[in-house]
C-alpha cells in the first residue's frame, strides 16, 4: 500500500468513528447517494421490536353502604289492622223548603177582620206560594228566610182618596209572611214622588217592635226542634194603606234552611 492509498483508508475511519459519535452529519446529496445517517440507523433499531405498552387495569369503584342509600322493593308484607274509626263530621244544614210564587197579586186595603184587634188577623190578598208546607224533623232546627219584589205607585197615586186615614208610622205597602197563622216574617216599602219597584227581604227584627205595639204574638223566623216531628204551612199576604192605587207583589221566595 501506497502512501496514497494509506491516507484515504485513514480519513475514511476518522469520518466513520465521527459519524457514529454524532459529531459529523451528512449532507443530503450523500444521504441521497446512498450514504446513511447513524442516526437513522439508531431511529430504527429503537423501533425494530419494541413492545407496546401495556393496558392500565380498569379501577374498581367502592361504594360504601353507608354514603350511599339505596332502596330495593321487596315482597309486600300482610295487610295491617284496621285503624280506629274516625270522629264524626260536623253537622251540616240544607234547604229542606224552596217555596215560590208565581205571576203578581195586587194588595188590597189594610182592612182588619170584625171584631179582631190583633195584628195577626189583618187583612190582605193571598199570594199563593208552592210548595206551602214542609215537616221539621224531631233533631232539626229550622231558620226562615226570603225576599219579595214590591211595585209601588207614586204618593199622590196611593192617597188620592183619603190622607186621614195613613198615619206616618204606617208603612205603604207590606207583605206579611206566616207560618201557622202566626207572623214570622215581615216586608215593608213606602211610595214616593214617582212609580218604582223595589226588592225587599224578609226580616224577623220588625216583629218584636209590632209585638210592643199591636200586642201581637209574633215568632222570630226560628223553629227549633222538641224531639218529634212538625209540620208547617206558610201563608203569604199582600197589603197596603193606599186608597186608590194598590201596591203589586211578585218574586216571592220563601227558603227554610235546617240544620241536623
């Protein structure tokens, strides 16, 4: 071997030893020669055979009975016993009597029977009502209450005749509600400068201060139960002091509320 030769076998080992210490690269024009970077070679063998990584095992939740509350539904059990009963409701109240009347009556004149100086035997026109009677049972109290529409002509019509005879205590017009020929209920309306028609509920107040004048016995709209059945009748009567127009009553309704 030549001097030549000996120097090209020498600078080929440096260039080896330097290239797989990394310390020389070489350029793409070599590579592509078919010169091959170590560290490629390096690449490689770290890939050729290496393992895939195990799969982490899966973690296994702990559920503590006593954070967690779980309810299962499990066989129904045999029936229980029968409660205590319970306490009875209060009593309560119906309208065990809806009477009413139909159409419209005149009232005629404030003319007392013969020989009756009672309130209770006054006269008047009947103002039919259906049904007129109801039976209150032996435990039942009953309360009376209705209303009534008057028609009223104007003051000089209902005293065009005679004035000395109307006092200004007496009321024009009045309808007059008994049950068992005893008053129970009382309406009343006076006449104006013109004509009108008016609505006027039954009320038992009036009767205690006719009572004190009249002398009259009159009830209170109340009906209380003595421990055995009773049977009533209403009777509706229209009147008025007018002497020469009369008053006119409609809308009767006559309701009687009992409570057991």
């Amino acid at each position: 071997m030549n001097v030549k030769d000996f120097m090209r076998a020498r600078v080929r080992v440096i260039v080896l030893c330097l290239l797989a210490l990394g310390v020389l690269t070489l350029p793409a024009s070599a590579v592509a020669a078919g010169h091959h970077d170590v560290s490629a070679h390096k690449a490689k063998a770290k890939g050729k055979g290496k393992k895939k990584p195990k799969k982490k095992p899966s973690t296994t939740v702990i559920v503590k009975c006593a954070s967690v509350t779980v309810t299962c539904k499990g066989t129904p059990g045999p029936a229980g016993p029968q409660g205590a009963p319970g306490t009875n409701g209060t009593n309560g109240s119906a309208v065990v009597l809806r009477a009413r009347g139909a159409g419209s009556v005149a009232a005629s004149k404030d003319e007392e029977s013969p020989g009756c100086e009672s309130f209770t035997c006054i006269g008047g026109a009947n103002v039919p009502v259906s049904p007129s009677t109801w039976t209150q049972g032996p435990t039942e109290d009953d309360q009376l209450i209705g209303s009534t529409t008057i028609s009223l002509p104007s003051e000089a019509e209902c005293a065009a005749e005679d004035t000395s005879t109307k006092t200004l205590e007496d009321p024009d017009s009045f309808v007059i509600l008994t049950v068992n020929g005893n008053i129970e209920g009382f309406a009343i309306a006076d006449t104006g400068t013109n004509a009108r028609t008016v609505n006027v509920s039954f009320s038992s107040a009036l009767l205690l201060e006719l009572e004190e004048e009249e002398g009259s016995e009159v009830g209170t709209g109340f009906f209380l139960g003595n421990g055995s059945s009773q049977a009533h009748t209403v009777v509706v009567k229209a009147v008025d002091n007018c002497k020469a127009t009369q008053a006119t009553v409609s809308n009767v309704a006559i309701d009687v509320l009992a409570s057991f």
